[in-house]
C-alpha cells in the first residue's frame, strides 16, 4: 500500500483518520485497554488513542501535566492533537518505547515503588482551582463507577453536591473546602506506568486524571483493575508515609470508597439510588 503524505499539526483530520486506518490494518494496534479505546503507532515518534470514551478533557489534562509536571521525576507523554470523528476521539501523543510495569519484575526493582509513590507526591504539588478535568468534561475512573461522573465540577461546593448525594445513602457526608486541589492521575495500575529505556518512568493514558484533594490519588490504588497487590497496596503504604496523610485524610478517603460502591449499584442495578 502507497505511503501517505501527512502532518500531525497541518493535515486534515480525514486525512489522519486515514492514516491511523492504515497503520491499525498494516501493523495491528499495540495496546487494548477494554475500556472503549486502542493505541495505534502511526510513526517512530507519534502514536494515537482511538476509541469512544477519548475526550477533549483528556487530552488537555494530559498536556496541562505535560506542561508542569518536572521530567527529572516523571515523564508525560506530548500532546500533539486532539479531535473527534463519527463518534470516536482521536489523540495523538508522544510513542513512549519501553515495557510496562506489568512486563518487569518487581522484586529485581526495589526502587520503582518509592519512586512512584515520589512521583504521586510530585503531582501533589501541581494545584488547580476547580475539581475535575482540567477545562471542565465529566469525570472519569474508579470512584465515579463505570459510566463516569453523570455532572460536571464547577467548584469544590458543586462537587460535595455530587459526592454527598451519594453518602447521603449511607447516611454519611463529606466537605472536601480546605483541602487543595492537586493533580491526580487516578488510573496507576502497572499497565499505564512504562519504564523508559533511560530508566526514567513515564505514565500513560490521563482519561481519569484531574484536580482532587491529594488523598484521592492514594485511595484509588485500592480499585485499580487490574488490581496487583505486591505493587499496589505497597504503594498505598509508601505514598500514605510520604505525604503525611493525617487521620481525616485517611476517613475521607474511606467515603471515597462508600462513593464508588453506590455509584456501581446506580449505574449496574439500582439507578433509584440517586434519584
């Protein structure tokens, strides 16, 4: 098949479009996350994630953290272009070459868990003013069930409205004022961290990521899928030292829990819970 002529920054989104098709038929896609979406590598340099549940958001999470997180600590991959066609997101992205955590070894690594759990306090640092995505979208991940948050963020106020509505089930409340909003990758599972080929560690796939109190990124590693005890609930340990999460940190991030459960009934089998 004849090569096509193309720019990442200039050609026509139908003319990316075919790109990507030919490159997915030629060469197959390298990654299938079974959440609505595939990463197919379209050159040396640039692959592309494909799929319905890729967003504007995402992508300017992921640029917003490319922008400000410190690459000595951890590398985010470029954001080249982002845009939508018949009903699918299409982001291209810097080609990260090197295995995932998923493909290494733990035990022959004693230093990735403290330096991810470095890597979450670095990303602890970077704060923003108004929960969620950044530049607004519905939230993604494991707290806001499979379906995703069904309501944007607009204030930290909006957002105890969206999480109590759920406590309120269980009889139970939260208020998230005082607690600064952090970026959060809110999806690190070993599949989305690669180990470089300079040893540095990069981490893919933003579609949950957002501005939430620190302790949400912690309280997440208790419902990554595919959840992996040896190097999550370690990384939970080190990363609660770490920061120094104090005791009302730790209750919230129990709620957060009690949040998901009811938003996965909702959404499953009992959608009258939050009407």
């Amino acid at each position: 098949m004849e090569a096509i002529a193309w720019n990442v920054h200039t050609s026509s989104e139908e003319l990316l479009v075919e790109v990507c098709k030919k490159a997915r038929k030629e060469n197959g896609h390298y990654s299938d996350y079974g959440r609505g979406y595939v990463m197919v590598k379209i050159s040396d340099g640039i692959a592309v994630k494909i799929g319905g549940l890729v967003t504007a958001s995402e992508a300017r999470t992921q640029e917003f953290a490319n922008k400000n997180a410190d690459p000595t600590i951890v590398h985010v991959p470029r954001v080249y272009r982002f845009f939508e066609w018949e009903g699918q997101g299409y982001l291209f992205t810097e080609y990260v070459q090197g295995p995932t955590l998923a493909q290494i070894y733990l035990d022959i690594r004693p230093d990735i868990i403290p330096r991810m759990a470095r890597i979450i306090e670095h990303l602890g640092q970077i704060q923003g003013q108004v929960p969620g995505p950044i530049g607004g979208g519905l939230a993604q991940g494991h707290i806001f069930g499979d379906d995703g948050a069904d309501v944007e963020f607009p204030s930290v106020p909006g957002f105890n409205a969206y999480l109590n509505k759920r406590l309120a089930v269980m009889k139970k409340s939260i208020d998230l004022t005082g607690h600064p909003l952090v970026l959060c990758h809110m999806d690190l599972c070993r599949r989305n961290v690669i180990l470089r080929d300079d040893d540095t560690i990069s981490l893919a796939n933003w579609n949950d990521a957002g501005l939430y109190p620190r302790f949400f990124e912690v309280g997440v590693l208790s419902y990554l899928n595919p959840w992996y005890g040896p190097f999550d609930i370690p990384l939970q340990e080190d990363a609660t030292t770490l920061l120094g999460l104090t005791e009302e940190e730790e209750r919230l991030m129990k709620l957060l829990g009690i949040v998901r459960s009811i938003n996965l009934r909702a959404q499953l089998c009992q959608p009258y819970l939050l009407r």
